[in-house]
C-alpha cells in the first residue's frame, strides 16, 4: 500500500497577461496565501522538518533568463531547501505534482511546496508562439512552415474526419469553458473581456486561427503562478484539517513528432479494443490508435493513475474532470483517452450535456486554458487547485460564488500534457 | 587510435556574418528605451489595486550553427532535388521524416539505410494556416498537409501550393516538389494535388463561414503586402 499524500493548501495568483508584476513576485503572491490559510506553516520548516521544493515552468526563452526557480527560491526565502525543477513542455506543471507526490510516497520528504509560474508578456505574440513552437523538432515540424496551431488543427481534422466530429462541437466547448470561467476571480478570460456569457455565434465570429481552429478555441498565453503544499499522511493530518488526498499519479509519453503515430509499432496492439473501432471509410494506418486522432500518452497516464488508485469505473467514480485544452478538441479526445467512453464518443458526452457544470461529469469548471488562462508552468498546478478546492468544499469562498460548489464531490481528475500529446500526467484527487 | 578532427568543409554556402556580428556585439541586451505605466495589480480580480512598473525595452538574438547529424544526407538530397528516407533492415519501417536508428522497440536501435523516395504521396490529416509564421504570411491562407509519402511509415508535414483551400481533404494523392533553387531546408519541399480534389464534407454554415474566413485573410494579405 502506497504511501498517503495529502493537499494541506493550494492557491492562484491570477492569471490574466500582461501582470507586470515579477515571477518572483507572483510567486511570493501565491506561497504568502498558502501561509495565511496555515498559520501553524512556517518557512523556516522546511530547513528543520526537511521539506522540499519542486519548482514548474516551462520556458527559459520567454524571458531569456535560465535557472528562474533558484530566484523564486531565494526569494520566497528558502535558501538551503533542497529543490529542483521539473519542465516537461505542457506537461510541466502536471508532472511537477507526481514528482512531488512520489518524492513523499518515498519517504524522503514529510512535506513538500510545489510553485509553478510563468511569465509569457515580453515578446510579441508571433515569437511567443515560436518560442512554444520549438517545443516541437526543429529540425522536422517547426520548420515545414507550420505552426503549433497548425499540428493540433490537423489532428482535429483527422477526427472530423474519422469520427464525425463537426465545428460546431468544438465552438460548444469553447462556449462551456467560457462561460465556466465567468466567477472565477483567477480567470483571465473575465479579466480581459468581461463578464458576460459568450453563445456559440461569438466563438465563429472570432478569427480563424488554422482551420478547423479559431481564436476562442484555443489557449490564451496568460501570466500567473500557483502553489500547492502536499505533505505525507501525518503532516497533513497535522497541519490541515479538512485534507484532499492524491490517490493516483500517473505519466506516458508518445512520439515527439505527431507524423510518426499511424504506423508506430510501439502502440501496436497496447489497446486492441481501440484498434477496433475504426470507420470502414477511411483506411486504417497499421496502429491505429492513437493515430492521430487521439493521444496514447494521456491514455498511458490516466490508467496508471487509475490503477495506482484502485478506480476501475472511472465514468462512475470521477465527480469531476479538468483536462488540459490547449485546443478544443483535446477535451473531446481525453474524453475518450481517459476511458470516460469510447473512442469516438467524446462528442456525445458533449451534445448530451454529460460535461456541463450541472452534468454527471462537470469538465473545465475552472474554464481551463481558453479561459482561466494558461501560464504554463501554473496551468495544471492551478486546475489541480481548482479540483481541489471544489473536493474541500472551499470553492464560494476561494472564487466568493458559493453557487459554484459541486454537492458533495468524491474524487477529480486532473490531467496535463505537453507538445502534440508528446508527454502526458495525470492526478486523481479524493476526499 | 585516432583523432576525429580536424573537420574538413567539402561544400559552402556563405552567410554574411559582418552585419550581424555587428549587432550581436553592440546591440543585444542594450536597453533601447523604456516607459513607465500604471495598472491595477493582486492576486485575484476581487483584490485589485493601482501599482506603476517600469518597462525597459530589452533586445537579443542569436545564430545558431545547426548539424543535421546523421540525416544530413535528407538535406543534401534536397540540393539535388532529391528525396531521400531511411529504411531499416530488419523490420522494414522506412522513415522520411529519417532516423539514423531504427524506433522499433524489436530492432533494438538497428541503423537504418538511405532509401530513395517517390515524389508521391498522400495527405493523412491537413489544415488551412489564417495564421501561418511571418515569413510565409504573404501566403495566407496557407494549406498545411501531413503527407504519407509513398512507401513510408510516417507523415512529413509541409505546405501545398495549387489548391483551394476548401477542397483541401484526407486521401488525397499529392506530388511532392522541390523548390529549383533549394536552400537545403525543409521548406524547399512542397505538394500539390495529383488528381482533381474532392471537397471534404460541410454543411452550408460551415460553407459560408469557410468562404468568408478566406476572404477575409486574404483581404489581410492584400492591405499588408499590396496584390
């Protein structure tokens, strides 16, 4: 039996861009937060009981300084703390959080804060977009002319194409995070383009980005940071009294470039009922899942953190989802990978209103990353905020929209991943 | 034993370096001008209140000298108009975008062989770019195919020309093309349609948005670059 790891605390320091403010200083923002809510918390703890420090962000270029965490560091006043980094691209802050879990599970560590930030301001838009782009090859996908936008856009296209998917399923979901977003004070959407509801004429009004893909159904490039104290059975216990546990972690990973899935014998017969379910109409690449319809990394990752636990009904036994969209119809697609139904069918979870906030399966009730924004070393650290502070019965007083809380919720899931589906995690969360 | 080096160039094709030596020496990291603004700060949007920063305008840049290791012969055949991937001999996976080593978790890290490649293929998945990169935003919108070429295991992404972008569609069989005068790059390799192509399925909504989506990028194009 695995070792508890219990959430003590976790906070947001706004997402909106530009802040202006430092990353230090947004950081130093989020930790003070998680100090006010444990008072019996001091930072000269984590020198004498031992803690640890697991830092999340994604870029060195955006800002052109390298090593950010040891200014965070210093700054937050944790000099001495045994730390490091994690960046994994998207996947960053997510596998920030099953580094610090499985650091506690180990037994090294009775506590550990994990900070994640990202500051995405000071270049112009184009080259922030190339600096997130050479997450991709350079030598192969970055420089055949398209952009990120363009590879997830062909991925959509592939399931249009294969499943029947349509735009107007992909403007619903942009609608659903939107207007998810509207009482989230961390949001960036409501920040910078107030608070009314959007309807789905809005999402096809806003410009084409790269077909099938518009503005609004794709992630914003935001600033923020988030904060997350984990700690072990005792500690939590000790420090908190209404604790969230993370039960599962989970991570995998799939082929840097998108082109090399059809035939990629790695994923050759790894899920065969997948395999089978494939229209007559299109010709089936030699594995055919994932393709590039859908991504093998999330599905290795959520059935690690199934398993590790012990869920076997996910459908059943999630109250609550927040996966990471950097487009629409990754929504639609971790539906599937995340065994919520099958292949396929992620866009009959929509159209039957499954997914909605009032639904059997709430997803992006924070509005995710086309809405409350992604930062993205704090992007999936601030969803797993958001899950938690719904599981601890905490959201009408963290967001001051009581009407928001979920009745009685039992576990979240929470996933994230980086590049085309290059490398995934996932966290479940239970009361 | 035996030393690797000294490397000797067989093939050059000059960079002007003096202008950007230039800069890169007196420019990069020189603030070149600053402002200071006010704007409303905290952590939550129910916590706001006004704080003034000052911004300094901070340029830099780099030239990188990039090897294409042990797939510099993909490059070297765009020079002669050739394609080239890579094939391994055990398992038979050909490889265009190539590998030196086989990926085949059986083969065990095999090397591959060069394999000449058809200049024919097929568009696996596609897109239509409204916003491509800077340097080819004079060509929106901007038809992006993964292409399945004939014999490969894989897709290569790149740009189609002679097509409308409405007809674009999955299955298509595309010539592939390599720009006459080749810089060694893999935007020397383009595709365009092999047969009449076959309009992918939309609803009449779907029509008319489309169509005004590529009017209007197109009409961008036109006020930004003339013609």
């Amino acid at each position: 039996m695995a070792k508890k790891v219990g959430i003590v605390a976790g906070s947001i320091s706004r997402f909106d861009n530009p802040r202006h403010t430092l990353q230090e200083e947004m950081c130093a923002e989020a930790v003070k937060m998680i100090l006010d809510e444990v008072p019996d918390l001091e930072l000269g703890d984590f020198v004498k009981k031992g803690y640890a420090c697991c830092y999340s962000y994604f870029s060195d270029i955006l800002e052109q300084q390298q090593c950010m965490h040891w200014i965070i560091n210093d700054y937050l006043g944790l000099s001495a703390v045994p730390c490091y980094r994690v960046e994994s691209g998207g996947a960053t802050p997510i596998d920030a959080i099953v580094n610090a879990a499985l650091w506690i599970r180990s037994g090294m560590f009775p506590a550990v804060l994990v900070v994640g930030w990202e500051k995405m301001d000071e270049l112009p838009i184009q080259k922030v977009n190339e600096a997130i782009a050479i997450a991709g090859d350079t030598d192969w996908d970055f420089v055949s002319g398209f952009t990120y936008n363009a590879f997830y856009a062909t991925m959509e296209a592939r399931r249009m194409h294969v499943y029947g998917e349509t735009e107007e399923d992909l403007a619903q979901v942009s609608v659903l995070c939107h207007n998810n977003s509207l009482e989230n004070p961390y949001a960036q959407w409501p920040a910078q383009h107030g608070f009314s509801k959007i309807t789905i004429d809005d999402v096809y009004k806003s410009r084409l980005i790269s077909w099938p893909y518009r503005l609004y159904e794709c992630a914003m490039t935001s600033e923020g940071a988030s904060a997350l104290l984990l700690a072990n059975e005792e500690t939590t216990k000790k420090l908190t009294d209404n604790p969230v546990w993370i039960s599962g972690v989970g991570f995998g990973s799939d082929t840097m470039r998108a082109g090399d899935r059809p035939d990629n014998p790695a994923w050759k017969g790894l899920y065969p009922e997948d395999e089978k379910i494939w229209p007559k109409h299109v010709p089936a690449p030699m594995s055919p899942y994932p393709d590039l319809c859908n991504f093998g990394a999330l599905r290795v990752s959520a059935r690690m953190a199934y398993k590790d636990a012990g869920i076997r009904n996910p459908r059943k036994e999630i109250s609550l989802v927040e996966i990471f969209d950097p487009y629409a119809g990754v929504v639609l697609a971790g539906l599937e990978d995340f065994d919520f139904c099958k292949r396929g069918e992620g866009k009959k979870l929509l159209r039957e209103g499954v997914i909605q906030p009032h639904g059997e399966l709430p997803c992006q009730l924070s509005g995710a990353l086309t809405a409350q924004g992604h930062a993205v070393g704090s992007t999936s650290v601030a969803q797993v905020v958001d899950v938690y502070w719904q599981l601890s019965n905490q959201i009408g007083k963290k967001w001051g929209a009581p009407g928001r809380q979920l009745s009685k919720p039992k576990k979240g899931f929470i996933h994230g991943h980086g590049g085309t589906g290059c490398q995934a995690g996932a966290v479940v969360l239970e009361v | 034993m035996k030393q690797p080096g000294p490397e000797k160039v067989l093939k050059e094709q000059k960079i002007d370096e003096k202008w950007w030596d230039n800069w890169i020496r007196k420019g990069g990291w020189r603030p070149e001008g600053w402002k200071i603004i006010e704007m409303n700060d905290g952590p939550t949007l129910n916590n706001l209140r006004p704080e003034k920063f000052l911004i300094v305008h901070r340029p830099h840049g780099n030239m990188f000298h990039h090897s294409y290791g042990k797939t510099s012969k993909f490059f070297m055949g765009l020079l002669e108009g050739k394609l080239y991937g890579t094939k391994c001999p055990k398992c038979g996976l050909v490889y265009c975008p190539p590998r030196a080593h086989c990926f085949n978790p059986k083969c065990r890290l095999e090397e591959t062989k060069w394999v000449e490649l058809s200049k024919k293929g097929e568009v696996h998945a596609h897109t239509v770019m409204a916003i491509a990169w800077p340097s080819m935003a004079h060509l929106q919108p901007l038809v992006g195919a993964m292409v399945r070429i004939d014999g490969t295991n894989t897709c290569l992404p790149m740009t189609m020309r002679d097509i409308d972008p409405e007809k674009v569609n999955i299955g298509l069989r595309v010539n592939i093309h390599i720009e006459k005068q080749p810089k060694g790059d893999l935007l020397d390799v383009y595709a365009t349609p092999a047969e009449k192509p076959k309009a992918p399925k939309r609803t009449p909504e779907e029509l008319k948005r489309f169509r005004e989506d590529m009017e209007k990028t197109r009409a961008w194009v036109k006020k930004t670059f003339g013609k």
